[in-house]
C-alpha cells in the first residue's frame, strides 16, 4: 500500500478524532474535524448516521487509527503486529511499545520535530544522531540509554525550529531527557503501557489480527 499524500485532515474526519498529524497546528479552529465531524467523500455524512458498526469494522477503524498515528503503511505495521505477538507479554502493549521507541517517534516526542512526519524526514535525510553516529532508518529501535541529538548543521532548519517555537512549556514523558538547548536527549528505561498517552484501543487491533 503507497503511502499517504493528500491531506492529512481527510484521515481524522474518516476516523472521526484528531489523529494530530500536523503536530500542535491541529489545535486551532481551522481544524477539519471540528468543522465536519464525519467521514470525507460524497457519502460522508450518510455513513456518520448508520446506526451501529459491526465488531470487525469497529476493530478495522481503531487499527487504522493506530497505523496513521504512527505513519506506518500496511506491511510494516502488520510485520510489526507478528514480532510483538512473538514476544514475551501482553501483544498488545507490545505492540504500543515498539511503535513509541521507532527512532521516529522518539525524536518527535523529544520535541526535535513537529509531527512524526517531519521526524522520518529528519531521520531519513541524515539530520538526525544516535550515539553520535548518523542513522537515517525511521523504524530504527531505541534502546535504553542511547543518546539521540540534531546534528549541529541542522539545528537552524525551519522544521527543528518550528518544533521549537511549538514546544513551549510542555513537559517530556518520564522514560525520556532532553536538553532543548543542545538539542540532544537519551532514552531513559524502555516504556510501560502506562508511560504511553495514547488513546487508543490496542486490544481491538488484536482481535482483529488473531482472526
């Protein structure tokens, strides 16, 4: 499956919640969801006032919202999903876990980038350092204690500073450091379920997924 190059909007209204793919810039009034609170597409609004969604559509919708929160396409999501049930634990929190520690991810919610889509283009152009040496694979995972920074030529690129303007006073998740001034943070412990703010549904995606 390609992946996605229209508007981002379109993706919240057809899950019917912001997905903040555009970062912080979805807290505006501008936002499309706010506006219309269906589905996009000629049927729209006729589809928002079925009555009842059968099980497998409710599961199909709440692994598309994970799967476009997180910016994966179908086959990396769905390989992601079979190594998480492989693993020891809930499959569920597994599969949270390793969606947070993509080196994507991590660097988004270090406050380096404004949204995760910015973040993988930061990795994959060779902005971003882990441990000081250049990696440019977004699914790269990030273990405990290894050091992630912007290199110093990038940290004046129109992307890192709007992450810096939109920053503001937010605070950082438990199992992360940063030092915003540097630019560089660690990853402290590998995260919990519980560490993770994600509202979402994980145990609907394995249901689906165990059919």
């Amino acid at each position: 499956m390609a992946r996605h190059t229209g508007s981002v909007c379109r993706l919240c209204r057809r899950e019917g919640q912001k997905l903040f793919l555009k970062g912080k810039r979805c807290n505006t009034e501008k936002c499309a969801v706010e506006r219309r609170a269906y589905p996009p597409g000629q049927h729209g609004l006729a589809r928002a006032r079925r009555r009842r969604q059968s099980d497998y559509a409710v599961q199909l919708r709440e692994k598309q919202k994970v799967r476009r929160i997180y910016g994966l396409q179908e086959a990396q999501f769905h390989n992601l999903f079979k190594r998480a049930a492989q693993a020891q634990g809930i499959t569920g929190d597994n599969l949270i876990i390793a969606l947070e520690t993509r080196l994507d991810n991590v660097v988004y919610r270090l406050g380096f980038a404004p949204s995760r889509k910015a973040a993988r283009q930061l990795v994959r152009h060779r902005h971003i350092l882990v441990d000081g040496k250049t990696v440019t694979i977004p699914s790269y995972e990030v273990k405990p204690g290894h050091e992630i920074s912007v290199k110093p030529a990038s940290r004046e690129m129109p992307v890192v500073m709007e992450a810096a303007d939109m920053r503001g006073g937010d605070g950082l998740l438990s199992w992360l450091s940063a030092d915003h001034k540097k630019l560089s943070g660690r990853m402290l412990e590998t995260p919990t379920r519980a560490d993770i703010p994600l509202a979402v549904q994980e145990q609907l995606v394995v249901e689906l997924y165990s059919k």
